[in-house]
C-alpha cells in the first residue's frame, strides 16, 4: 500500500513564542496544551476528539501527563521518533498518518515544546551522544557539528561564504512580517558580518536561536477532514532513513558527498516519487535550518540546484518571496523560533491555505526537508 | 587515578587544547584504543572476518556483521578532513574570553575496507593559517592517566613525515 494522499493536515496552533527562559513559568507542559488547543480551534474540533499523540525529538511532553492536562476523557495512540533534533520530523508525521489510516486513532495531534532554559543548544549534546570519541576532543555542540560540515562544503565546491549570510538576511526578512517571530528587527549583510563568530565558519546570527514555545498540528482522515472548520492540506508523501553509516557525531563515518551536505538525498528520491512530482513542481518550502548553511545543503539534496550552486541561487535571490523557491517563509529557527522543524511544516499548511503574512500566490505544493541529524531524516510534501 | 591536566597544565605542555573535564571516559568496547594512546600508539577496530579497519568501536562489523575483532595498529599519519575553530566561550561554564580551540576530522592513512575517519584536535594549530582541508597531520598522544591517553596531531613537518 501507499501513504500517498493517506492524510491530511486539518489544523496549525502555536503558543507564544519567545526568547530563551521567556516562557519558563508557563512550563513546556502548559505551552504543549496551548498549541494543541489552538490547533484543535483552528481545525473546529473538540479537544476531547484528539485520540493520538505523535511526537519526536525525546520531547518531554508526555502523551500521559498531556491527556489529563487537556481533558482528554480517553485516548488510545502514543508514538516518539526518538533523538534528531534536526532530523525526526519526518517520522513523527509518518506516525501520525500510520495511525489514521490504520483506524488506531482518529485524530492524531503532532506536537513539539520547547523550553531552553535547561537544555542549551551552546550546551554539551544530550547524553545519548555524548560520547568519549567526540566529547574528549570538544566536539560538544550541534553546532560543532554544522560548522564542520559547512568548512567541508564551502571548500569543497568553492562556495562565496558571503551565502551563508544571505541566507540568514534573507530568513530575517520574511521574520519582519511575522509578528509571532522572536527576532523581527531586519538585518543587513554587515550586520550579518559583524556578529561574532561562534564556530567558524557560523557566526552568531547563522545559528539557529534558542527560543521557547510549543506548536501543534492535527492529523486526520480525508474523510473525517470534510467535517471540519477549514480546507484540509494533503499529505501527500513523506520518508525519512538514515545515511549510510550514519554514527554519533554525524561526522565521521558519512560519505564525502553526505560530509558537505544535510544527507537526504536518498529520502528525497521517495518522497518524490511516492508523491508523483519533482522538485520543480514544489511552490516553496520548509527547511530545518540548525544553522544557515543547512538551507544551502537542503537545496542541493533536494534537487532544487546543483551540487555547489546553492550559494549563487540564495545570493540571486532565489528564495525570496520574488524567487524561483522561496524558503522558510516565516523565518524558521533562525528569526521566527526554534520549534525543531514544526514551524516550518506549519508554515507550509498557511502557504497552502493562503494564510501567510509573506504568501506566495497560488502555492499549491510545499516541500518540509529535515536538516542533518542522528535519527532518520527526510522530508514531507503537502499539496492543497 | 591521578589528578587531570588542567587548562594551564595543557598550555605549558604547548598543546592547544579544550579546557574543562572531558576526559574519555573508557568502557568495555572502547578501553583498549584509550590505553594504546597512554602508551603513544592509534589503534582501530580490525575485523577478522572482512579485515575492513572500523571507527567509532562497534560491537559488529558494519560491513560483514561478523563480531570477531582485534585492535590493530595504524601508522598514525592522515589527512585533515574538515575542521572549526571553536570559542570556548561557546561552551557552557567554561567561557575563557578570546580562547579557541579546533577540533578536526582526520582521515587516517594505512586502512582497508573503507576510509576511517575520526575527531581530533591539532595540539601546535592556534589560528585559522595554521590548519586546512587536506593538510597532512601525525600523531602526537597526551597521557592523561593510567591506561587512558589522547590520540591528537600535530602539523606534519616537511621532510620528516613518511
């Protein structure tokens, strides 16, 4: 059987976003039940209805103590793509819809909050991977991590670095419209340039922010979606897999190709297929950008440009809104809120549905891509 | 277990290196490369099935899923594969204003199977001139403590590496 066109998106809730420790006193567990209860208002369901949870990224929300909180009176359907922060959206989408389409749930929330006052992006990589053979030599920070993959892809393909900059200068501007975004104020490229490097080749402002607040979609049937408030948005595919010898710093067991790359270019060729288009059908797009340079990668994996060429595509302006793809339309991690990819994909259903405060006229096709990570990543494709 | 070398204790040892308590921590699978490095040597995973050389230690050879295994000696030369310049201030706890530190992915010489690589640091690079992708590196260990020691690099030296 195929998944293709299996399921819908039928409702988009966020909570408040904010900077780092903002939204502390409002708990993760607080925040989870707004955003899920905006997403259910959003879709005109009762909250009660929600029978599934779907999440990834070890959230700490869990369905047990969510169920309770949102007076869910019975629930039946409980799934977590553990670890990958940049990477296990994917799975936890595909969960979603497993679950809908089998009948073990009828309505499937997916769900990710987030408080970073305790768990610091600048902090040590959560102890599943910390591990002796990259800890020992500090290699202690995702960003790390990004940062040595970047070095490889600019020297490796001759890339003007100035795109890294461009990428965020052009994240920033579509943030200046979004009033949920954390960062909103605009940015020029000296402003990009004059932040402090952090891991080199990232400066501070192309690292992804630290940011509280949580995001929620609901999943359902096509069937069960005509019942409902608004326009369902189509699933229309999704995949996810791991590189091959994918290991635990994402480093050094990757292939040179994967080394200056996010590493879904095999998860690509199915989602693609599995949803019958190519990547120039896609309207615009969603990409995790854990840091600047994963926009770059993502264009390449995806097919959008070729290998090395994503540098001079961002810098021509190619996803701006006037651009053959726009991309990360509200800001994504970079100026709107670290929501680990689920502002992206929501991002992506608003596009669809003509409700973007940057919308690109007649998008008709989304593509949400992961970013590099230790979990299986990919991406999902909606279609009105 | 004796007493770590501490930041000022790597510095006068002329080796640029992370500051804070990161010392490997060794377990069962992994001990035996941290003990080779307290006595100067870089080892890696040997399969004795396919003979494929393996990093990071895996219980189960990712080529041929035999679990027969040996260390096997490497000549402790490679090649820099990537790299960054980390601020120490970007680590929680430990910010010492100004101070940067590498870390570097190496791809070891005298493998078979698959290219090996691992992360590492080059212990006499202090700025960007000093490191770059392709750049010839040699191994140079610090002990640390009984039976657990650093397998690091330093710049090859024209003339002198093999």
């Amino acid at each position: 059987m195929t998944l293709r066109d299996a399921a819908c998106i039928v409702g988009t809730g966020e909570s408040a976003y904010g900077k780092r420790g903002s939204l502390a006193e409002r708990g993760e567990l607080g925040l989870a039940c707004e955003a899920i209860e905006a997403a259910c208002a959003d879709a005109g369901l009762d909250v009660g209805a929600i029978d599934g949870f779907s999440s990834y990224c070890d959230d700490r929300c869990v369905p047990t103590s969510l169920a309770p909180q949102l007076g869910i009176p019975s629930w039946r359907y409980a799934a977590m793509a553990w670890g990958g922060g940049g990477s296990s959206l994917p799975t936890a989408v595909l969960h979603a819809v497993m679950a809908v389409v089998t009948g073990a749930a009828n309505y499937v929330t997916v769900l990710r909050s987030n408080i970073q006052g305790s768990i610091r992006l600048g902090g040590r990589m959560a102890e599943n991977f910390r591990v002796s053979y990259t800890d020992a030599f500090g290699l202690d920070i995702p960003l790390a991590v990004y940062a040595m993959k970047a070095r490889r892809y600019l020297d490796t393909y001759g890339v003007d670095p100035s795109a890294l900059g461009a990428v965020a200068v052009t994240q920033r501007a579509y943030a200046g419209a979004n009033r949920r975004a954390v960062y909103q104020q605009p940015m020029t490229m000296d402003d990009h340039d004059a932040s402090r490097m952090v891991v080199s080749p990232l400066r501070l402002y192309d690292c992804c922010m630290e940011s509280d607040g949580a995001s929620a979609v609901i999943v359902t049937t096509p069937e069960r979606a005509r019942d409902l408030a608004k326009t369902p948005v189509v699933i229309g595919a999704m995949a996810a897999r791991t590189n091959y010898r994918l290991n635990s710093s994402m480093v050094y067991t990757m292939s040179d190709q994967d080394l200056a790359a996010s590493g879904q270019s095999a998860a690509a060729g199915e989602v693609f297929s599995t949803a019958g288009c190519r990547p120039e059908d896609v309207d615009v797009a969603g990409f995790y950008d854990g840091c600047s340079a994963s926009v770059l990668w993502a264009l390449e994996d995806w097919g959008f440009v070729e290998r090395g060429s994503a540098g001079d595509f961002v810098l021509g302006g190619g996803t701006r809104l006037d651009g053959a793809l726009p991309v990360n339309t509200a800001g994504g991690h970079l100026s709107e809120a670290y929501q680990q990819g689920l502002g992206q994909l929501i991002e992506g259903v608003r596009q669809l549905r003509g409700e973007s405060v940057n919308q690109v006229a007649g998008a008709e096709i989304f593509l949400y891509s992961s970013g590099p990570g230790l979990a299986p990543g990919g991406g999902v494709l909606l279609h009105t | 277990m004796e007493a770590r070398i501490e930041v000022e204790a790597k510095r006068s040892s002329g080796f640029n290196l992370p500051s804070g308590d990161r010392d490997p921590v060794p377990n069962a699978l992994d001990e035996g490369m941290w003990a080779a490095a307290a006595e100067g040597r870089l080892v890696v995973q040997r399969c004795h099935s396919c003979r494929a050389h393996r990093f990071p230690p895996t219980r189960t050879c990712y080529r041929c899923r035999s679990t027969d295994w040996s260390w096997d000696p490497l000549p402790g030369t490679g090649v820099i594969a990537t790299y960054t310049w980390v601020r120490d201030g970007a680590r929680t706890g430990t910010a010492v204003p100004g101070d940067h530190y590498n870390v570097i992915v190496v791809d070891l010489d005298g493998t078979e199977g698959e290219p090996v690589r691992m992360v590492s640091n080059v212990v006499d690079a202090w700025g960007p001139e000093d490191i770059a992708i392709g750049m010839g590196v040699e191994l140079v260990t610090l002990r640390l403590a009984d039976g657990i020691g650093l397998p690091l690099f330093r710049r090859s030296i024209a003339g002198e590496s093999s």
